[in-house]
C-alpha cells in the first residue's frame, strides 16, 4: 500500500510537470499573470516527485530535512500575487512583488541556521511559529476577500454570466479550496504533531496530493484557463465596458414558451427577421439618446422604429431577459458609467448625473444603479479608484 502511494505521488507530480510546460507556453499569451501559476504548480509537482521517490527509497531522514526547512513557506505569498494579477493585469513586472518573499527568506533562514537566535542567545522556535501563523492567515484572508470581492460576486444585470465567467469562478474556487487544504493540513500537523520534532511533510500530504491532482486535470482539459479568460475577469474587476449592442441581451430562441395563438402566428411572421429587428433596436439605441426622456415608452419607441407596436412587445416578451421598464433602466446606467468614464462627475453631482440620463428622482437612480451593476454608486466610484490604484 506505502508503495502505491508513493507511486502516485509520482505521477501526479508527473501530471504537474507537464501542465508546468503548458503554463509556460502559454504566458506569452497572460505573461505576468501565468508566471505565478507556474512556480505554484512546478513546486507542488516537485514536491510530489520527491515525496514519492523518497518513500520508495525509505529516505525517511531527507523527509525529515525537508520538512524542517519550510521552503514551503515561500507559497504563501503565490496565491495572493497570481489572484491579484489575474483581476488586476500589470502590463510589467512590479519588483515591488519581491517584498512578499523577504519575510518567508529571513524565516527560513532563521529556522535552519539559528543565525538570530545564536546571536541574542534565545530561543525563537515560539517567535517562528507566531509568525509562519500570522503570514498565513493573512495571505489566506486577502485572498478570500479579493475573490470574493472580483470574480465569485453575484453579477448585475449588466454584468451577463458567460461560459467563460463561469469557467473561472470554478477555477478559482478549486485553486482556492486546494491552498485552504494544504494550509489546514500545516496547521494540525504545527499544533498537533509537535512530539515529531517538524512541522511533518508525511501526515495527510495524499490530501495535498489530490486536491492538486484536480487542478491539473481542470488546466489539461479546459485550456481556456491558460489564455483567453484574462479580458473577461478584467471587464468584471473593473465594472463595465460600455456596450450599448449588449444592453437587451437578445435571444434567438424564445426564453419562454410561446403558447398564445396570436404570439404564435406573430412567431412565424417574425422568426426569420429576428437578427434584424435586434439590430434596429441596438443601433437605434447606439445613435439616439431617446431613453433620456424620463417618460419614454414603448409606443414612441415602436413609433421612432417605424415598427408595430405588437412587434416590439413580442421581442421584449420572448427574445429579451429583460423587460422594456428593466431594459430602461439598464440603458439609462449605462450611459450613467460611459459619463463617469468621460469624468462628468467631476464637475457635477450623482443628483445631475440621475437626471441626464433620464431618471426622474436621486432615489431611482440609485437603487437602479445598485441593482444593474451590483454596487452603489459611491462604491462603484471608490472601486474603481482602487482598481487604477493596484
């Protein structure tokens, strides 16, 4: 049993070396951002390899060494900086990134060498632990916040859920749970298992080793994670483009059931003519600024299309998610961000900005604001204030 155990260690390691090599022909493509995956996953498979190759060999004493030295606490940094630059890419490298390890070097240093500790005399193996603990749990807790906060938020209106934002929810959250596991494994064999005289690689690492092992099957079967997805999370980090050919939301196929006899002789009329009638209605939203108008309706709108009004209510009630009042709404904020984009609230208030585009009240504005993007106006502001910051 040890020695299939050791054997998969092995392999997964194996596994891991080869989506190293992925990761790294792919950073041309996401360059600082893949860099991080790919000395996070190059060690893990290492560490793997090693762990294997040592038990078979009955190397019990380098086990021993490794685990004492705490290499693995250059890790803790890796999850942060590779989360951050995938919400926030940096076009350069920031050696400012470099600080994160200069703490984890002194630590290791201090734990094999006793540099300190010879010198003032005193012991520090509590002083150690106090902060390998501390570290942690900071780097876990910003982390937490910064995915939560980025990409597992539940999105507005605006912002659709795709294929591709799903894909990296799922992504992060594996990546995510596979650092919780490996942090909870430290921890107990930190508090638990100090009769062995180290913070023990051997207890529970199959835990580590599994967790890892679906991480790399996720990177060899949904390439998309290696490239392509970075413009998707940016959009989402930082609020909205401006996309006014999106605002509807238009679906070929009807959303809902089409059971009434006269929606579904309309249906035949209409169903060949259904990309053109959707593109009337975004370019016409594009080019005019008709929605201004707080009391705009459906029948002006029919009216400004040259289209029968029983037309365009068959469209909002079986091709859009949105309704017409919803899709208002939606088009009215999204002229709200394009001139927050352009800086009008510099020189004017949030209470200006609600009547430029179209709304009647302060009070409507704001709670159409906040159920479109998610946020409160105030808030969307102050995060992307932090976005341009980071």
């Amino acid at each position: 049993m040890k020695t299939l155990i050791d054997l998969t260690f092995i392999l997964n390691g194996t596994i891991g070396i080869i989506c190293t090599i992925l990761v790294l022909t792919s950073i041309r493509s996401n360059r600082k951002v893949n860099i991080y995956l790919a000395i996070m996953i190059f060690g893990a498979s290492v560490r793997f390899i090693s762990r294997g190759y040592l038990g078979l060999t009955d190397q019990v004493g380098h086990i021993v060494y490794f685990s004492k030295s705490m290499y693995y606490i250059f890790g803790f940094a890796l999850p942060c900086l590779y989360f951050k630059h995938l919400v926030f890419p940096k076009l350069r490298f920031e050696y400012k990134s470099l600080l994160h390890f200069i703490l984890p070097t002194i630590l290791i240093i201090e734990n094999n060498f006793h540099v300190i500790e010879n010198f003032i005399e005193v012991k520090l193996n509590g002083v150690i632990i106090v902060l390998f603990v501390t570290q942690a749990i900071y780097y876990f807790t910003v982390v937490y916040l910064l995915l939560r906060k980025h990409i597992w938020k539940k999105p507005g209106q605006i912002e659709m859920e795709t294929e591709q934002t799903v894909l990296l929810k799922k992504w992060t959250f594996v990546l995510f749970i596979t650092f919780t596991l490996m942090l909870v494994r430290l921890f107990i064999a930190l508090f638990f298992m100090q009769n062995k005289e180290y913070i023990s690689d051997n207890y529970f690492v199959w835990i580590n080793s599994a967790a890892w092992f679906v991480v790399f099957i996720m990177i060899l079967t949904s390439p998309t994670i290696l490239n392509g997805y970075i413009q998707e999370i940016s959009k989402v980090a930082n609020a909205v483009e401006f996309q006014p050919k999106q605002t509807s939301n238009w679906r070929i196929k009807p959303t809902t059931e089409i059971s009434n006899a006269q929606d579904l002789q309309l249906s035949q009329k209409m169903n060949l003519r259904l990309e053109e009638y959707f593109l009337k209605i975004d370019e016409h939203i594009e080019k005019e600024n008709n929605f201004l108008n707080p009391g705009f309706s459906i029948e002006e709108l029919a009216n400004k299309l040259m289209m029968p009004k029983s037309h365009l209510n068959f469209l909002f009630k079986y091709h859009s998610e949105t309704s017409f009042i919803d899709f208002k709404k939606v088009v009215r904020i999204k002229m709200a961000l394009q001139l927050i984009e352009d800086g009008y609230l510099k020189k004017n208030t949030f209470e200006f900005l609600a009547k430029k585009v179209g709304f009647s009240t302060y009070n409507t504005f704001y709670l159409s604001f906040k159920e479109v993007t998610g946020q409160a106006p105030q808030k969307y502001i102050d995060s992307k204030d932090e976005s341009l910051l980071s």
